[in-house]
C-alpha cells in the first residue's frame, strides 16, 4: 500500500489492530485482523458514508438509468466494511462482494443474511477472479489498489488486479477507486486506464481526518481515445497547504501533458495492453515500416520488458520468417545499433523477419537464463506475431553472437577514465589460415583488449604465438622499459601448464582497420620513399594507444619511423606494458596527455619557417634558376602522419570511433594547420548510422584540399577509414597501384602475408574529393 500504519482515516482504537498487518498483500495477516475485530465491527479505511454519499450516490444512479435491468455492482477487497450494505440500503441490490479472506467473508455473509438477502460474497483472490467478461457495470473500490501496491511488491500485483477489473468491467461501465492518491498508485492506475477510457477525479471531504480521499472515476468506452483527465475541484488551490492535494496535482499535470504528447504524434512508450485495444492499428496485418515502442510483461508474467516492434519497411527477398524476436542483453542496450531507429531498422533487415520484435533486457532479467525468459516471453510474443496461414509456424528468437569458442579472462582494472577494462584470450569458433611460421597443430588464439563501456567493439587485438615462434625484431635501439621476457601477462602456458609459453606478436596484423591505417601510407608513399633515401626520420603520432599494437607494428616495420603515442588514460600505457609487450624506445615514446590539447598546442608553438622545412624531401633536385636546391625533413614536433584511434565514451549518438571532439570543425582546422603540405591525416571512423558518417565526411572535405576513403567490413558497412591531405596537389586513383608498389619496398614486415595484406588494401582506396 505504501502508507504507515496507522496513516488511515481511522479511529485512533484501530491503532492496536492495524499493528497485526505487517503485510496488506498477505492473506494469512488480513485473516489474524479480521479475527480480532470480530464481525460486529466494520473497520472504514477512508471516508465514512455520510462522506461518500453525496459524491458516489449520483454517479451510480446515472450509471442505473443507462443500465438495461438493475446496475451490477462488484466491490473488490470489501473487508468488512458497511458500503455494501449502505448501497443496498439505498436501493441496489445486486452487489456482488469478493475478498480473499475466508474469515471476513463468512462474517459478512452472517451479519447480512438476514436484512439484506441479496447480497452476494464470495472468496477470491482479486487478481485471478473467476469472473465472467464485461459482467459488471460498476467496480467500485475503495483501498484495494492501493493495498495491493506495497512498495515492497512493485507494481505487479496492482497492476494484475486492474487489468482484471477492466476485464470484468462492461463498455460504457465506470471504474471507481477510492484511494489516498500516493504518486506510484496514481502512476499505474493513470497507465493501465489510458486509451479508450474517460477518467475523472473528485476530492472527499473528511470532517475527522487529516488525509484527502480521492475519487478517480473512470469510464470505460468502446474507442480507444485518449482524453485529458478532468477534476471536479481547483487544481491551483488544491495542494497549496499539503504535500497529498500538491502530490495529486503534479499528477495529473504530468499525465495530462503526457496524453497530449501522445495525441500530438510523439514517439512514446505504450503499453501490450495498449496495444492489444488496437490503438495502433490491426497486429494481425503486417504494415511495411510500423515501429512502435511499447512495454511487454505483468499480468501472468515473471518480468517486465521493454521491446520495440518493427514491421520490414521493404522487402529485396522473400522473408525467412514471418516474425521473430531479437534479444538485446543489458550490455549492449547503449548502441546505436540498438537504441536508435536507423540501427534498429537495420537489424530488422538483417534479421530476414518481417516482423521484429526487439526485447531490451535490463538487470531485472540479471538472474535468468535465456530458456527462462524465453518461456516467460513465448506467450507474449504469439500474441504479437502478424496473422499467417500456417499457425505453427516457429518464431526464432536471435541475440548477437560473438563467434567465441573459448574465452579466458587474463586481467580486469577499471580506470577513473575509461571504466572497467577486460584483457581477455579468446578462440573464435572459424578462424583463418593459420599466420606464416605458426604451428597449424591448434586452433589460433588472439588476445584482445575491451572496454566494457563499449563491449561490442574489440579495442585491441593481437595474435598469440609461441615464444620461439616470434619473428626476431631490430635490436639495435635501447629500449626505456624492462625485458618483454620479465613482465608479467605477456607470456602464458597454452592450454595446460605444461604447453608451450605463448606470446604476443607484434609483427602480425589481427584488426582489419589497422591493415587499413597502414594502407592509407600509399597516398605519401613518395615522400617516404624520399626521406628513407635521405636518412631522415618520418613523424607519426598516434592519437589514442590503446594496447599499443599499432605504434608497435609500425616501429618494427617502418624503421625510419619516429613515433609518438598520446593517451589520456595512464592505465592504458600499463596495461600495454603488462599484457601486449609494448615497449617504449628511442624512436617509439607516449606522451600522457590529452590528445586535443596535444594538437593545439603543436599548432600554437608552429613557426613560419617550419613550414619549409616540412617540404617534401628529395635527394637533390633543380631549382628554378638551375641552382641545386636540397631540402630537409623536419625532425621537430610537428608530425608528418596523424592518426585518430579514439573510442568514444558514449556511442548513443550513433558515433563508436572517435569520440565526437575529433571529428569538430575547429579540432580539424586545428589538425591541417600542424601538419605540413605533404601531411596526412589519418581517422578510424566506426559507426552504423549513414547520416553520421555522412556528417563527417563532410567536415573532414570543408576542411581538407583531399579526401580518401577505405570502406572495411563491407558487409557491415561500420568501420572506415578517412585520409585527409593539405597538399593541392595528390595522386590519383589510377596511380595507387604504382605507389602502393613504393610502399611495399617500404614495408620491412617479417611475415609475408601481413605485408600483402596491406598491399591488397591499397586497393579498396577511393578518392571522396
């Protein structure tokens, strides 16, 4: 019920008796109450007659003159209370009583079997009422829901008793509830009397009582409009001296406003019953582009569910199924591809469903299987699928997959920055040929790095080999940190503990987008043609380290390469060094910092005369008055390559990879002027939503002279790398091939095939202005 003992309009003699009921859901307590008082002694929780004559008399005598033959009455939960008997007394006698307490209900039946003959009472549970369909004209209530709504039980049980009453209840009949109009009582019975139902609220006056009983009347109609509740008192007086009367109000101003919404077309949640009365249109009849938010579960029902309904707005190919259902887990509830209607009218089309019902799991669901809620949701869904011939017809229910075979849990931190952070080893169920050098005799396992805040996508990947397996590196710099052999995590038993130690290998490629970064140098593979001939170091920073693999591969296959990684996070540099063996070196530094302001601030600290020495490099060269002319690599701060690899902390607004400040106007302007005419600009750009990727596109070509694009995952149509360039002038796409031949004689990578992936990438390289 929600209210304290003892805060009834009662007498200050029922105190003693109130304190037996510790649980007003519980049948066996109503029972102890019952037996104390007696039958001689009726209890009222809230007004007296005299009190509740005027108001209710009216209303059922109108109800009686539209009645054909005398009006039924039902009184849910009637206690032992005298307003049966006063409304038999004042004529209406076909009154049917129930309460699931045996012991008040024999009481009734002996204190009126004499004087009112008529009356009827019976014992039942008033949630499961073995009643007939549109058998009442009036459910009058007076305490039942609200009894029925301990804060302790939620919403379930109020919830059941209302949709039994609008059962039982005849069109045109009225729902009448006397209740004291607590916020969570008014909130469901405002939601389960929506459409089709046209609702009233009076105030009772109480002489001896510091609480107000209201009266919400609601009649029941044969449409399913939604009208504005009404209230037969001043909304603005009411509640200026009480938190009840204010309570009440805000109430019905919330609610009212809310119908409005509705009426006004806004996309709002409705209710399975909602649904079922038909207010958006026939579910039996599929319709080509239907979406509708609404919520599943209560009566009968183990949980509560929040889901979405998709009819396929076209159809290429003949459906597979003529519904199905799609579970997203808590987890993944967050992603565009989920909480958006762009993402979600893409799993519809990848679902190969003509209808789709997408069901959001939250953590009230954290304790069930899916064969659990499967079965709770079964009945549900039968309801929802569109008419078919064949009425057997099986309704799949699908979830993500990730392909995983076996998973292990190496390492779990969570950072003030990023969140929880997982270093998990995993098997994937197919699997390609296995890499140059590693033994085909087991399947290949990959160590990977995921943020839980964006669990769907894999920050880092890398392959794991045996220690004598690994490809000998350049080991003729000093190295900052100690030994790849000495830290913990980058070595591992395979399988038991007498296999053999695995580790992580920096020279092989597991993440397409990474292939990709690399493929993109072909656009400036002259330039590194020429600073390699000259001796001269080429700049790359590397915003965002992630697991440190891409600054690794690129220091042991770009030896002319001068990297700087920059990561705001410092767990991130730790979990590189303990887990990927990443290494810092001479030419291989990171720089915690934040990679915006790193940026900016090469651009303010940028002089005139870097802009020369930034010029492309060439052995020796003519000038224009045939003068021999050379020019020199810049080995400052400003950097020659940069890359973008930055996830995005919240991925709601359709944007996974970068986080939106990276891709802002001014952030770009900001890039091009750091970087020298020959620069490239580098973006890992990971979304679903076309739109965002379009917005971007557009940025990136307000702000850049070129723009290319490398589409990976095609199927998928997510991930894609962006290339801005500042020079005028840049090859075309008839002259990648030539280039690309440039940068694969750049390429010093030790496993063949890692080079001629990337080489075979240059291919899929477009150019967008």
């Amino acid at each position: 019920m929600g209210k304290k003992k003892g805060s009834k309009a009662a007498s200050p003699s029922s105190d003693d008796f109130l304190q037996t009921l510790e649980d007003f859901t519980s049948k066996e307590n109503w029972d102890k109450f019952f037996t104390l008082r007696g039958n001689d002694d009726s209890f009222e929780w809230y007004a007296e007659w005299p009190q509740l004559r005027d108001s209710l008399l009216p209303l059922l005598q109108d109800s009686s003159s539209s009645s054909s033959g005398s009006l039924q009455i039902l009184v849910p939960g009637c206690g032992n209370s005298r307003l049966s008997e006063h409304l038999y007394d004042a004529g209406f006698r076909d009154i049917t009583n129930v309460d699931f307490s045996k012991v008040v209900i024999s009481d009734m039946l002996r204190r009126n079997i004499r004087t009112r003959p008529e009356l009827r009472w019976r014992v039942m549970d008033i949630t499961k009422m073995q009643l007939a369909d549109e058998s009442f004209d009036t459910v009058l209530d007076k305490g039942a829901l609200d009894a029925l709504m301990e804060p302790e039980v939620g919403t379930k049980l109020g919830s059941q008793y209302l949709s039994e009453a609008k059962r039982v209840l005849k069109p045109g009949g009225k729902f009448i509830c006397l209740t004291l109009a607590e916020s969570h009582v008014l909130a469901l019975l405002f939601s389960k009397l929506r459409f089709g139902w046209k609702m009233t609220v009076h105030s009772i006056s109480q002489k001896r009582s510091n609480l107000k009983t209201f009266m919400v009347v609601a009649e029941k109609e044969n449409s399913v409009l939604l009208h504005d509740i009404t209230s037969s008192f001043d909304l603005l007086s009411i509640g200026r001296n009480d938190n009840q009367g204010s309570g009440m109000r805000e109430a019905l101003e919330s609610e009212n406003q809310r119908r409005r919404d509705w009426n006004n077309g806004s996309d709002l949640l409705y209710s399975h019953e909602d649904l079922k009365l038909g207010i958006k249109g026939n579910l039996a009849e599929f319709t080509g582009g239907r979406r509708i938010k609404f919520t599943l579960g209560g009566q009968g029902s183990n949980f509560s569910y929040r889901a979405v309904l998709l009819d396929a707005q076209k159809q290429t190919e003949p459906f597979v199924y003529h519904c199905g259902v799609f579970l997203v887990p808590k987890t993944r509830a967050h992603e565009w591809l989920f909480c958006s209607e762009e993402g979600q009218w893409q799993v519809v089309e990848s679902s190969q469903a003509a209808r789709l019902i997408m069901v959001f799991l939250d953590s009230s669901h954290s304790g069930a299987t899916m064969e659990d809620v499967q079965t709770d949701l079964s009945p549900m869904v039968t309801q929802l699928a569109p008419r078919k011939d064949d009425e057997e017809a099986r309704i799949p229910y699908m979830m993500a997959s990730d392909g995983i075979k076996k998973c292990d849990t190496v390492h779990e931190v969570t950072s003030s920055l990023t969140g929880k952070v997982v270093v998990e080893d995993v098997v994937y169920e197919s699997t390609p040929s296995n890499p140059e050098g590693v033994s085909p005799s087991s399947d290949l396992a990959f160590r990977r790095l995921v943020f839980k805040r964006t669990e769907g996508l894999i920050q880092s990947e890398a392959l794991l080999v045996e220690d004598g397996e690994i490809l000998e590196q350049p080991q003729n710099e000093k190295t900052k940190t100690v030994s790849q052999s000495k830290r913990k995590g980058n070595k591992k038993r395979n399988q038991e503990s007498s296999g053999p130690l695995m580790k992580v290998s920096h020279d092989y490629l597991a993440s397409s987008y990474h292939t990709g970064i690399i493929s993109g140098f072909t656009l400036v593979s002259s330039y590194l043609k020429n600073a390699e001939s000259c001796g001269k170091m080429v700049k790359t920073v590397i915003i965002g380290l992630g697991a440190g693999l891409l600054p690794m591969f690129l220091h042991g296959c770009l030896p002319f390469s001068d990297i700087e990684a920059v990561e705001l996070d410092p767990v991130m540099l730790s979990v590189g060094n303990d887990y990927f063996g990443f290494t810092q070196t001479d030419r291989l530094k990171v720089h915690i910092s934040d990679g915006i302001k790193f940026i900016r601030d090469i651009t303010n600290s940028k002089t005139p005369s870097e802009e020369t020495a930034n010029a492309v490099p060439k052995p020796q060269t003519t000038s224009s008055n045939g003068e021999s002319a050379t020019y020199n690599v810049k080995g400052g701060t400003c950097p020659d390559i940069l890359i973008i690899d930055v996830d995005s902390a919240d991925s709601s607004g359709g944007l996974t990879c970068p986080a939106s400040e990276f891709i802002e106007e001014t952030f770009l302007l900001s890039v091009k002027r750091a970087l020298p005419q020959h620069g490239l600009f580098v973006v890992n750009l990971v979304s679903r939503s076309q739109s965002v990727k379009d917005m971007v596109v557009s940025r990136m070509k307000k702000v850049f002279d070129h723009l290319f694009g490398l589409q990976l995952e095609e199927e998928d149509d997510v991930n894609v790398v962006l290339f801005g360039l500042c020079s005028e002038t840049v090859i075309s796409e008839s002259d990648i091939p030539e280039s690309a031949v440039i940068l694969e004689g750049l390429l010093k990578c030790q496993r063949l095939e890692t080079k001629q992936s990337i080489i075979d990438a240059t291919k899929k390289l477009k150019c967008w202005k």
